[in-house]
C-alpha cells in the first residue's frame, strides 16, 4: 500500500483493528511479522545519512530516529507485559508517555543502529516466546491503565500492525522524498 494524497500520513496502513475473531493462522502470520520487522527496518533505512535520520516522517511527527528507537521502547515494553502476564494471574503493568520518551535524549541523539541491534535481539526472543505457547496461553493477559484488559493474542496483533505501521512511516517518507 502507497501513500497517496488522501491517505492519511498518521495511519499509512490504516487504524488499528481488532478481528472479532483469532484464529491460528493469524497468530501464526503475526508471529511472522514480528520475526521480519528487524530486516525490514534495517532494509528500510539502508544507507540512510544523518540529515535523512533526522526527518520527521510527516509534518509535526517524529524523526525517522526518533521512530527507530520508539520502536524498540514499544516493543521492549510489550515484551516484558507478556512475560507478566505469562507469569502472573492478570498483573496491571504500568503506562508510559511515548511522547516524553520520544523527547528524551536517547531518542533524539543515539544512533539508530542501537535500536536496530535491540530490536533483532528482542525479536529473536519474542518471536521464539511466542512459537512456544500453548493454546491456553494466548488467552493470559494483563491489564493495562488506558486500554483495559489485553490478551496475549490481542497485543500480538497490535504488535504487528504496530511493525507494519511504523515500517510504512519511514517507506512513505522514502517514497514521498525520491530517495
């Protein structure tokens, strides 16, 4: 999917959904999405020079490095609340302000290849957590402050539409910018 003039930049691939229902195969291609998103944000920014880094992806939004290492935030995150809640009975994790987070001087500063080596190290793990659940276990959950309650399989959906998402800001920048 391209962006085009009528798309709206904050959601290249659309808004989040949830299907009504989950089925095996679904996991099975989230899993797979999630496996692929550390070669596809590498791919995505190959040969990138710091002036292009330091692009927002659309007017008023973040850097492309900001987006990189908000990325592996939200992923490190969603990680550990699965942990959680494969480990204890419904825990409530904790909120975070993505956009302080995006502000603070990591995210503004370091280089992307920080986050792109944390993001192919965490997804190895998570990607191998995940293959070995068993069907009860995707039903565990957590609550979480804003969004309520989460089952594993509803986080992983929203974790792959969360790498599809921002892989899409960064080839739309690309695609809009000619380079």
């Amino acid at each position: 999917m391209s962006a085009t003039p009528e798309t709206d930049l904050r959601y290249p691939v659309g808004k989040f959904q949830l299907p009504a229902t989950i089925a095996h195969e679904d996991r099975e291609q989230w899993i797979e999405t999630l496996a692929d998103l550390p070669e596809n944000l590498r791919n995505a920014v190959l040969g990138w020079n710091q002036h292009k880094l330091d692009t927002p992806y659309r007017e008023g939004g973040w850097t492309v490095r900001q987006l990189l290492h908000h990325i592996a935030d939200s992923h490190m995150n969603a990680y550990m609340r699965i942990r959680l809640a494969l480990t204890e009975d419904w825990p409530t994790v904790t909120a975070y302000d993505e956009v302080k987070w995006a502000k603070l001087h990591d995210a503004t500063s370091a280089p992307v290849e920080w986050s792109l080596e944390l993001v192919e190290a965490l997804h190895a793990r998570w990607v191998m957590l995940l293959e070995s659940l068993q069907a009860g276990d995707w039903k565990r959950g957590y609550k979480h402050p804003e969004a309520g309650q989460m089952t594993i399989e509803q986080v992983l959906a929203l974790y792959a539409w969360h790498s599809r998402h921002h892989t899409a800001h960064i080839t739309h920048l690309q695609q809009r910018m000619g380079w």
